[in-house]
C-alpha cells in the first residue's frame, strides 16, 4: 500500500517484476510513505525507484523466506558485530596499521581526510607517502610520515591508494603489488591497470562514484545511475573486487557473486567534496583491522552514512564534519559498537534524512 500527496502514473518497476530492480519507468508516484509486507523489495532500496518510496515501513505478515537473499539491507545490529573492538592485550599491530598512499600539490586536502578517516576507523597507526606530508602531519600529528614511497614505508596490513593523487599511476602501480589488503579510490580507479587489479591474490576494494564506474564499464553515467545493481555487479565481477559504489544509496558488491549489500543510511548531502576521501580512509583502517572486505566496505559505508546525517541533520554538511565531534564518525561508532554505551545524551537518536 503506498499514501502519497499527489498521484501521478505509477510505473516503478517491483521486485522480480524486470531485470533491473530499483528502475523507474517513466512517469511514478512518488510516494511519502510506502508499506511492504514479509520483506524488503529491491525496488524500494535502491536508487532511483528509492527516491520515489518516501519512508519505508515493513509490516511482517508472518512468510516464510529463503534462508538466502540476492540483496541485503544492512541493520544496526549488523554492523555492530562487524566493529573490531581491542583487547586489552593489543598494540597498535594488532589493531591494524593502515597506509594512506594520497595527496597531491594541487590536492593536499584529499591525504588529510583520508588520514581522519583511517584514524577514526580505529587503526592503531596510520603511515602516510606522498607530497602531502606537511599538511598531514601538521593537522594529525600522531601520523608515520615517510619520504620514500610505498615500498620504504614499513609494515601496514592495509593500503589505501588514490584520493588527490593527480596523476601519479607509479605509486598505484606499487601498491597494488603490495601483499596486503588494498582499497582504490578516486584518482587512483582511473590509474590503474584493470590487469594488475585482476591478478591481485589480497583482497581488493574499489570505490567509485556513478561516474567513475561509468568510465570503468565503458558506458554513459545514465546507465549506471539507472541500473545500479546491475553495474556493481558487473564490476565486481569484471574486476575479481569487492566493489563499493557510492550513492545515496550504497551498494557493495563482492566478486564471488554473494548478495549485493545495500546501505540504508546514506545521504545526498554527503556528496561534497572530500567526503569519499574520509570513506575510503574508514574502510582502510577496517581492511587492516582484518575484517574481510564486503565487510570492511559494508561498515564503513554504514558508519559513514550515519555521520553524515548526524551532522547533516537536514542541513548543509561539510567533509570535514563528518569526520569530527560527539555527532561525527566518533559519536556513530560509540553509539554502534557493542560496548558503546548506545547514542547517549540529550537529544540523541536517528537523524533526518
């Protein structure tokens, strides 16, 4: 059942009803809210069609379903038992060292972010290559700067290559031969060589936007932003990545085929500039914590979500808010994780969209 302010032709497409879940043909009814019975229908989480579904309300009717889904939405209790939660015998080793490989002369800004995000991913250390240095280590200077390049950095159970880096395909280059876990974002997507990204026996995280997948697959952005299941599948699959591509409506894709993760905390006044460059740093430090990489990009993205409508809070929303305060990365962790406390305080709770 669906209430709506106005009624046009509805024509969005169901779940099973075409082979692109999620696409809107034509004119729809955009709905302020949208009931659905047993389960959750892609059509309703993943963008476009989720634009049009105003809030989704569930009403269990008592079906028996499959013990396996081609997609799942993740939840809150999800994502905590994802959270890497130190003993009391971990050093910064044991928590995991991330390598931010970032930055540029014209970009500097994308290495800082990106250095946040890993060190409000819980990493137990974070060393930095690039041009950047300067800036990383006057903003966070807890931060490993190294001078040489990946290979002279010291040991990281993770990288993370790509945010800022201009044009610098050498240092993508060598960290995809690195024998650790590695996330490629930004600069680094369009730098490098599918082949090099294929033969990778670590796992791999890549993390474009529509238009950045656009440019992988060869196609137009319309194609990808109007079968977004579709088009992370296929670049997993093409890739041999878990693949992580970004929207108000998340989707992570791993390449053995398993069910496609929907994020439903995403927001469209995350997309600004800088915002993925704290993402890609949250998952990296995820990746080097040892968290396999659907779950790694899962709970970033969950946890990243979830900041930016904190901050957000139905207004304008900056990186660099995100990352930072009681209502940042900080706040939604503790209010995540299992010995968090729970969201605490005044005022507290879920966020407008």
């Amino acid at each position: 059942g669906t209430v709506a302010r106005r009624w046009w032709s509805p024509s969005i497409c169901r779940a099973g009803s075409t082979p692109t879940p999620g696409r809107v043909r034509g004119r729809a009814l955009r709905a302020d809210l949208t009931v659905t019975f047993g389960t959750h229908k892609p059509g309703l989480l993943v963008d476009p069609a989720r634009e049009y579904a105003g809030s989704v309300r569930l009403v269990d009717i008592g079906l028996e379903l499959p013990a396996s889904a081609k997609l799942e939405a993740l939840q809150h209790a999800d994502v905590a038992r994802m959270l890497p939660v130190p003993a009391a015998e971990s050093d910064k080793y044991r928590r995991g060292v991330v390598g931010i490989a970032a930055g540029s002369a014209r970009y500097p800004g994308a290495a800082v972010l990106a250095v946040a995000g890993a060190l409000r991913g819980g990493a137990g250390a974070v060393r930095y290559v690039g041009p950047a240095g300067q800036a990383v280590i006057a903003r966070f200077p807890e931060t490993l700067v190294s001078d040489g390049g990946p290979k002279h950095a010291g040991r990281v159970q993770s990288w993370v290559v790509g945010p800022g880096a201009g044009d610098d395909a050498a240092t993508v280059a060598e960290v995809l031969a690195a024998e650790v876990p590695v996330l490629i974002d930004a600069d680094g997507l369009r730098l490098a060589e599918a082949s090099a990204v294929r033969a990778r026996r670590a796992p791999t995280v890549m993390t474009p936007h529509a238009g950045e997948a656009a440019a992988l697959l060869g196609v137009e952005r319309d194609e990808v932003e109007g079968g977004r299941l579709a088009a992370v599948r296929e670049l997993a699959g093409r890739y041999g990545a878990t693949v992580l591509l970004k929207g108000s409506t998340t989707l992570i894709a791993s390449a053995g085929g398993a069910a496609v993760r929907v994020n439903p905390t995403g927001t469209s006044w995350l997309a600004t500039a800088g915002s993925g460059d704290v993402l890609s740093g949250l998952a990296g430090s995820l990746l080097a914590a040892g968290l396999p990489a659907v779950d790694a990009a899962s709970a970033a993205a969950y946890l990243h979500g979830l900041a930016g409508r904190f901050a957000a809070d139905g207004a304008p929303v900056g990186a660099h808010d995100v990352r930072r305060g009681s209502r940042g990365l900080g706040g939604v962790w503790c209010g995540v994780a299992p010995d968090g406390g729970g969201w605490g305080g005044a005022g507290s709770g879920w966020p407008s969209s």
